[in-house]
C-alpha cells in the first residue's frame, strides 16, 4: 500500500459564476522512500494537491489516505496530530516562526505533541547538526540567510519521524547552489524512507525526483519516470514539461 | 538526521504541558519583538492602573478613614456623655476583655466664631488611643493645671508654650503641642484623664475579639461592621470606576488584539500547517493579551507608585493628616491590576476564535477572512437595554440615601453591554444611508460596516465615553436647575457675609414667640463697618430676617436658602427698582423658573407648632400662620449665591403678614476677591464682637461641572479615536494600496481617514446621547417629586459640542495626520 493516496481528488472554489474548478479527479500515490515532483503551470492545481494532500484543505470529492487512513474520517485534531506526526511542510518562503530560534523552529512539532522542551531540544540540536546549522541553532529567522532558513524549515518539516514530507517551490527563493542543496536534503530524506511531493517549476530539479506529475487545469495529464537513481544522489536527466 | 524519540503514543492527545509552554513562549517573544504593535493597548493598561495607584491613594487618603478612631484598638464604643450605665458597661469589658482606653470630649467655642474644638482628655500612654496623639514640641500634660493644644487652636486662642488658658474657671498652662497624626484637622486641647467634667462624646476602646459588637451593645462598632455600613466608600467608587475604564480598554484591545492578530495571519498559518490545534491557537492569541495585561499592569503599577511617592507630600498638607509610603487600598490596587490582565485576556479571546475559523491555507496566504454576512438579530440590545431601564427606574424610585445603589450599578453595567451590542448595527445602518454618497464617504462608511470587530468594539467605547459626559451634563444640568433646592456656590469671591448671632435663617416659625438673642447691635454694627472698612469697600448692606420661610407644599420637596427682607437698601444695593416689581409681590428671586412653582407656602409665626398633613400629603396651611402661593416674581438683579439674597421677602409681604424683622448681618461686597489674610483678619474682628463670617466655599458652579464633563468627554472620544482609528483602518490597508497603485491622490486617502475618524465619532456622539438620554429617562421618570420634569433644563451648547464640535475635530484631524503613501505593496513577509 502506498504511503498517500488520492483517489479520484476534486476540489472546487466559489459557487456559480465564481465557480473555479482547482483539482478534477486527481489520482496520486505516493510510497515510502519515493520523491514525486509536480510540475505545470500557473494555476493548474499543484499547490492546492499540495495542501489537500497534506490535510490543510478537504477535498470537495474524492479521497485522502495516509499511511492507510483516510482523512475524511479525521476530526480537526486529528488532522493536527496527523501533521504534528506524519506530514511535514517546506514553503518557498520558508515560513519559519519569527519569534522562535532556529532550533525552537525545528522542535516546534514535537513541543506541540507534548514531547518535554529539553528532549525536544536535543532532537532539534541532533537534526540542525546533521544540516550543518548547529552553530546557528540559537540564531532568530531573521539573522539566518535564505538557504540557512530553508534548512531549517526542512529540519522542522522531517523531524520527530515523519514520514511525508511536502514541499511547495521549496527552492523558489533560493539561489541554484542553494536550490540544489536543498534537493540534496529531500532525497535524503527519502532514502530514509520518507515520502515526499514536492511542487516545483524547476526541470532541473524535478530531475531529481523518481517520478513527475504533470498537472494542468487541474488534471493530471502526464507522469514519467526518470532512468533510475541506483547511481546515487543527483538529478536525472531534465523532464519535459510539455 | 537520528532522533531518539522513541514513541508516540504515550503523548498527550493536544499536546499537553509542553505545547502550552512552547505556545507561551512564543507569546512573550512576540510581545517583546512587537511590543510596538501592540503600544497603544499597553499604554492604556499602564494608564489606567497608574491612575489607579494615585487615585485611589489620593482618594482613600484626602477624606478621613472611617477607622481613624480605632486607634490600634479593634472595637470602639461612643457614649454622649457619662452616666452610671455607662461607667458600668466600661467596667464590664475592662474585667471581660482587658485594657480599655477612654477618651473624654467636651466640645469648646472658640470666641467669636462658629468653629469649635474639644477639651479632651486622654492617657498618652494609653494602651489603643497612642497612635490618635502626636508630640509636636513641648510635652504631653502630666498634672490637672496643665494642657497641650493642636497648633490650630493655640492659634485660634492666641496662646503659646508657657502661656496659661482659662477656660470654665480652670487655669491651666501650655505645655506641649500636639496633633492627630490621623486627622490633622482635628483641633483639641489635651488634658489628663479625669479633668473634662462634663463630656459631650466618650470614646471607649478596646479588645473583644471573637464577639459580635451588636451584642456588647449598639454603640459598639469594628472596622469591619463600619465597612459593612458603608458600601459606597472610596474604595467601591474606585473600583466601580475602574472597572468601567478597564471595559472601555477593553473594547480598544479587542480592535488591537484583532490587528495583531492579523498581521501574524501567516505565521499562525504556519504553526496550524505544523501541526498546532485550534486550542494551540486560541492559546498563543490569550496568552499574548494576557501578558500585555501582566506588563501593562505591572509598569503602571511601577508608574503609579513613583507618582505617589511624589505627591504623598503634597497630599498629607492637603489632607491634613499623616500618610504612610504604603498606605495604600492595596485590595483595590490589586483589584485593578487583576481587571487589566483579565481585560487584556477577554480582549484577546475574540480575535483568538476569529483565527481559529480562518482556513489554514488562507491563513498561510495572509488573506484576513472575508467579511462574513451575519444576520445577527437586535434582540439581545433590545432586551438588555430594557433591563438597564427598568434597573435604573427601579434606582430612580428608590428614592436616593444610598438606597438603589446596586440598581444604579446593574443598570450602567446593562446600559453599557446594550450599547456594545448596538454599535455593530449602528454601523451598518451607517453604510446603508451613506450608499450614495461620495467615494470616500461610500468607501469609509463600509469598510467601517464591513469590519466591524474592531470598528465595533471602537464605536461602543466612544459612546461610553459620550455617554459618561452625557450623563454628567445633564444630570448637573438638572441638579443645578432644581430652583427650590438651589444649588451652586454660596457666594462669590468678592462677597462676605458677618451674621450675628441670629444667622441667617431668622428664628424660624414655631420660635417667633421666643426671645431673641440679646446683643449689642449699635456696637456689631459698627464693627461689621470696621470690618468692611479694613478690606477696602464702602459697599456693606444690612441684612434682615424675619421668621417666615418658604416651603413647598409637597412633603419630600424642601426650599433651601435664607430669606432675607428686601428692604430698600438691600434694592439699592443691586440697583432693582421698587418700580421693577410688582407693589403686591410677597417674594421676589433670582432664581430662573421660581415665580412658576405652584403650591409654594410663605410659613411664619408659630406654623410649625400646629402643621400636619392632609390626605394627599401636603401640608396643611392654616391662614394664622401661612400664606398659600404667595406672589412671587423673578428679579435678576439679586445676586445667584446660595448664601446670598438671592431671593427675598418684600417690605409689603413683611407688613402684610405682621412679621418682625431682626438684623442677622451684613453683606460686604469688594472690588477684588478677598485674601486669605483679609478673611483672617475679618474672622478676628467678628469674633472679637461676637459675630461670625461666610466667604466663598469650594463648591463648583454648575458651568464648571458642565463644562469639564463636556470636555473631558470629548477628550476621552478623541482620545480613543486616536488610539483605534489607525487599528480601524488597517484592516483596509490592502485597499488602499490598491488605491494607490491605481492613481488615487492623498486627498483620497486623506478623505477616507477623515471620514472614517468623523464618522465614528459623530456615530459615537449620537449613540452616546441617546443611551445617555435612555439613562436619565429611566432614572428620573421614577422620581416620584420631579419626574421627567427634571430633564427640562437642556443644556444645549454642551450637547451641541458634543454632538457636531467633536465629530468635527476628528474629521480635521483625521485629514491632518492621514494621507501617507503606504510603506510597501508587497505582500507582508512573515519574518
């Protein structure tokens, strides 16, 4: 069974002549261990897939499962839990607390799963060391540079477990070095069992993923599988988008 | 990337203790990185709380503590005089509970004044009444022939240490200076125990703990049966009012809470995304207002007590009596320390449930919630201002004297939540008449009706604030406009009064048979001329009473003022013409609105020897002693004091009648306003011949209460209006942007604050008005003597102020410090 699921997905926004029609149908699954890039263009859907998939959004139709459970039978909390212990996020923007330290950032999901402020540092601690970012662990958001915030934000979205990691244009903000360390990390990530989405405009980095969806006007129009990565870490050769 | 967290299952479901705290943290980082954002909540806080801490001070401090006569004791009994029960019941709690200190007065004049002191005699070393004394030189009377005084009758009788004083055929001499440390006005001569022979107050204290005073008898009290006769004290006032300024702040807070919540949309997005649930959510938003308030609270309190330290000083002179560093209400600080943090907390909780119905993504995305159609219902403002209406008629027919208190109190506290739930309503009622109106009229009414959580909560805290001066005006308005009762001050401050013994209400009726006092009036006459002489004036008028009065037939209603005759030369005095006034007039006033009383009684002679009720409980009016509806006409020539003839019987009325007329002093009138050295010399003067003098109180003119109430009341709209208006508006900032971005000039934008800042204001002012007017109408239409009829004296100018002046001002205003081109048009960054 795959890790997520979204069978026959549609989500609409407005009613009547604002009727706009986000997602039609959309069919994903996602195993552990895999990296899936979505790729299209504007508006075609991948950020609200992105969301839905990530419980931050009910779909209108259709059906979300993560690791065997659906989410229409979640309550609210549930959901909460579900993100404080399964899903983790990275945005483009990094969306990292500005009032919290880089290390409280990233142990923020276990604190709020009730997991005590000293153990939950050491995990930070642990997971910012791995990054190379221990030593600006107890820097604020705003001291730390753009690829050093994503960091982060990727530490944050991993930590505590979690087993599905969704990241919207998480390089949209970054340089290409920077961009493409940030890939480095999410394949990481995966090697280590993690299933990750991650939505992006960017070819060369949607090489670097198992497989690419192929979103447009809310459809899923196209999925390819590049050569395999067995050679180890590193982009495969660039996906078309058309 | 290893993590040693092992399972997950044995975590609490919400996250529990850790959550809470992580939430919390982040909480009071945010306050102290966006301490700023959140400036105008925290001033009002410190504010409020520091105006507590000296007010409350000063006002528990200025007037005398109902528990400045215990001593140190904890009971305290008062006899008038000593008789054997008395000496028996001191004898019994001395062998019941121990050690009782007895404290002897007998009340003394001070020649040639009104004022009194007491001879008192008291153990120095008493074991309770130690504190009530103070060495200020000399030393404490140690023998019969020997007497210390308080410094304000050592003044008053001329003496020093060393002099001796006689007084009821007992030389003693001055050995010491003294005072209550407690009550630095109280004015005594100190003499040992056993050597005031006929005591006119016995104060006993002592200890009897554990008993019930009423059962050691009536005259017994402690601290806390005198707390509990006393609800409306200093310290309920204070809280009372704090109480109301801690809503108004909260209806502030809740417009800053909403914004700042705002502004960290996206960083709760953030923390929902991670994971956080909506009580995580509601968490971070309470515990922010809540830590505002805990800051607030604490820096005023700070503020408020450095204040104090520097005005104690100041206020033991002015308040006669020694005050401690720390004497404090410290219950009513605390108290309202405690209302800003639950203020702040409440404020926050709204914007708290708000955030928590915003999807996360939109959250995310920093979209603020679109505005929502509610279809509220009035209901609840309806029903709860019928409440108030019928609390404050209930208070109205209560009757006053304390009575109705707790109606008066609910009913202000009913008014105050209908005019919270009504300002939302008034706002879209607004929108709806200004549809058609110009562009930034159109765009600045909406934008209020749209966003109505802050511009809500802004709107009742102005109407408050107008309703407060509303309230005030009126009601002194009515207070001052009651010509029967007059009220105002006694005289003006070039004006002096030298009454003889007879003062200035005459015998009276029911003493017109009896002697009348005998004194020397050729040699009062003269000295009253002296008197006036020394203060530089020729301008002295006799004046004369008889012993009628005037009384209006309704028992409740009472005239109040003397009634001196009209004689020819008080006329000249303030130029009234006999040709003024009608021949056959019995009264003649100043008072506005007097001639048209009915059922007004001219009494004299021996009337109150006989007077009764009727059936309808009036009072009778026989013919032997009693004029019914006397003629009375207004003359605005007398003067307006309330000790002043400003209304008086005509010579005919005095002939007509038979009455007789005695000289009860003379009024002195000056160019300029008298000195404090003048009175002091005049005072010596009269005193030396017997007589006393009235010059100007403190009391307040009707203009002066009116006018500040007007004023601070529009004050306290601007000033909440400054403070919210910049919350109101930011909610369409992006709007703005827009507009600008599309061409708008800053006369728009400068339009769009205008009219949002004088549209609330002149809402506020019409709400404010007619809850105020709801107020009154319920209160007075109760008032079983005056009714509705009290309400007659408008006062116009004031509300017109109110009501147009004050809208104006925050229209200027607005337009004057609006107009700056938005900062950035980028969306705002979460960092």
């Amino acid at each position: 069974m795959s890790f997520l699921e979204m069978r026959n997905v549609s989500k609409v926004y407005g009613t009547g002549p604002t009727e706009v029609r986000a997602l039609v149908g959309v069919d994903l699954e996602v195993d552990r261990g895999t990296l899936v890039a979505v790729m299209g263009p504007s508006g075609s859907g991948k950020s609200t897939l992105l969301t839905i998939a990530g419980s931050l959004e009910e779909p209108t139709e259709g059906e979300v499962v993560i690791d065997g459970e659906p989410l229409s039978a979640m309550s609210r909390d549930d959901r909460a839990r579900l993100r404080r212990r399964t899903v983790g996020y990275v945005f483009q923007d990094f969306n990292l607390l500005p009032g919290l330290t880089a290390v409280e950032n990233v142990t923020l999901p276990l604190e709020l799963d009730g997991v005590a402020a000293h153990r939950a540092r050491g995990v930070g601690m642990a997971a910012l060391e791995e990054l190379g970012l221990a030593q600006r662990a107890t820097r604020f958001p705003d001291e730390l540079s753009g690829g050093e915030r994503q960091r982060v934000a990727i530490a944050r979205a991993v930590v505590g477990h979690r087993q599905l990691l969704l990241a919207d244009e998480p390089s949209g903000a970054l340089d290409s070095v920077n961009g493409e360390a940030v890939m480095e990390m999410i394949v990481a990530a995966c090697h280590r069992g993690v299933a990750a989405v991650v939505v992006t405009h960017d070819a060369k980095l949607a090489a670097w993923a198992d497989r690419v969806v192929l979103l447009r006007d809310g459809r899923v129009v196209d999925q390819t599988e590049p050569s395999s990565r067995e050679s180890g870490p590193g982009p495969h050769p660039p996906v078309s988008t058309e | 990337m290893s993590d040693p967290l092992d399972t997950v299952a044995d975590r609490p479901a919400h996250g529990g203790l850790p959550a809470r705290r992580a939430m919390m943290r982040w909480a009071w980082r945010l306050l102290r990185r966006e301490w700023r954002q959140q400036a105008l909540v925290l001033a009002l806080i410190v504010a409020a709380v520091a105006t507590t801490t000296v007010g409350v001070g000063v006002s528990t401090n200025t007037p005398l503590s109902p528990y400045v006569g215990f001593g140190t004791a904890h009971d305290l009994a008062t006899f008038a005089g000593v008789s054997s029960s008395e000496t028996s019941a001191i004898s019994r709690w001395h062998e019941r509970f121990g050690p009782v200190d007895v404290i002897e007065n007998q009340t003394v004049s001070i020649p040639g004044s009104i004022e009194t002191f007491d001879l008192r005699s008291q153990n120095a070393r008493g074991p309770y009444g130690q504190s009530l004394l103070a060495l200020v030189s000399g030393r404490y009377p140690t023998s019969a022939h020997q007497v210390a005084l308080t410094s304000g009758v050592a003044t008053s009788l001329g003496l020093a240490l060393g002099d001796v004083w006689r007084e009821g055929g007992v030389a003693r001499r001055v050995v010491g200076i003294v005072e209550n440390p407690r009550d630095l006005l109280d004015e005594f001569a100190l003499v040992i125990p056993g050597q005031v022979t006929q005591p006119t107050q016995v104060t006993v204290l002592f200890d009897a703990p554990g008993v019930a005073p009423s059962t050691l008898g009536s005259n017994v009290i402690t601290p806390e049966s005198v707390a509990q006769s006393n609800p409306v004290n200093p310290e309920t006032i204070s809280i009372a009012l704090v109480t109301l300024a801690m809503l108004l702040i909260a209806l502030v807070a809740v417009a800053g809470f909403t914004v700042v919540a705002q502004r960290r949309l996206r960083s709760i997005g953030m923390l929902e995304a991670t994971g956080a649930t909506d009580a995580n959510i509601r968490l971070v938003v309470r515990a922010n207002g809540a830590l505002v308030g805990v800051v607030g609270a604490l820096v005023g309190f700070v503020v408020g007590f450095a204040a104090w330290l520097a005005y104690r000083p100041s206020l033991e002179t002015s308040a006669h009596h020694v005050i401690g560093v720390l004497q404090l209400p410290w219950v009513v600080i605390i108290v309202a320390m405690a209302l800003a943090v639950v203020a702040a907390y409440f404020a926050a909780t709204r914007p708290a449930k708000a955030l928590t119905r915003i999807s996360v993504v939109a959250a995310l995305s920093g979209r603020p919630a679109t505005p929502r159609r509610v279809r509220r219902t009035l209901l609840p403002g309806v029903v709860v201002a019928v409440v108030a209406f019928v609390l404050l008629g209930a208070a109205g027919a209560s009757g006053g004297n304390g009575a109705g208190v707790l109606e008066l109190a609910l009913g202000f506290v009913a008014l105050t939540v209908s005019v919270v739930l009504w300002a939302p309503f008034s706002l879209t009622a607004l929108s709806r008449v200004t549809r058609r109106g110009p562009l930034a009229v159109r765009m600045a009414t909406r934008d209020l009706a749209r966003y109505r959580a802050r511009s809500g909560s802004a709107l009742a805290a102005i109407s408050l604030g107008v309703l407060i001066a509303v309230v005030v005006v009126v009601a002194s308005a009515a207070r001052f406009g009651n010509v029967l009762d007059w009220a105002g001050p006694n005289l003006s401050p070039t004006q002096l009064i030298i009454y003889t013994p007879i003062g200035p209400y005459g015998p009276g009726p029911g003493n017109a048979n009896a002697s009348p006092p005998t004194f020397n009036l050729a040699a009062m006459d003269h000295d009253a001329h002296v008197i006036a002489t020394s203060l530089g004036t020729r301008d002295i008028v006799q004046l004369e009473t008889t012993s009628a009065t005037l009384q209006h037939a309704a028992a409740g209603r009472s005239y109040s003022g003397p009634l001196y005759v009209a004689t020819p030369q008080l006329l000249r005095a303030f130029a009234i013409p006999t040709s003024s006034f009608s021949p056959t007039a019995d009264i003649l006033s100043m008072r506005p609105g007097f001639s048209s009383l009915t059922a007004m009684q001219l009494v004299y002679g021996n009337y109150f020897d006989h007077a009764g009720r009727s059936a309808a409980n009036h009072f009778v009016c026989p013919t032997s002693d009693c004029l019914a509806n006397p003629t009375i006409q207004e003359v605005t020539g007398l003067p307006s004091g309330t000790s002043a003839p400003n209304t008086v019987i005509t010579e005919y009325a005095v002939h007509h009648l038979g009455l007789t007329t005695l000289v009860s002093g003379w009024l002195v009138q000056t160019a300029r306003p008298l000195g404090a050295l003048q009175i002091t010399d005049a005072r010596s003067t009269a005193a030396a011949a017997g007589m006393s003098i009235e010059t100007k109180s403190s009391m307040p003119t009707s203009a002066s209460i009116i006018d500040w109430a007007t004023l601070v009341g529009i004050l306290l709209a601007l000033g909440i209006l400054a403070m919210s208006i910049g919350l109101v508006r930011s909610e369409a900032v992006s709007d703005l942007r827009i507009l600008t971005a599309a061409g708008a000039s800053s006369v728009l934008r400068r339009n769009l604050t205008a009219v949002t800042a004088g549209a609330l204001a002149a809402l506020g002012a019409v709400v404010g008005t007619v809850a105020g007017y709801v107020a009154l109408i319920a209160f007075f239409r109760t008032n079983t003597l005056d009714g509705l009829s009290a309400l007659a004296h408008v006062p116009v100018l004031n509300l017109l102020l109110l009501l147009l002046a004050m809208p104006a001002g925050a229209t200027v205003g607005g337009w004057l410090l609006a107009g700056r081109e938005p900062a950035a048009f980028a969306r705002q960054p979460l960092e």
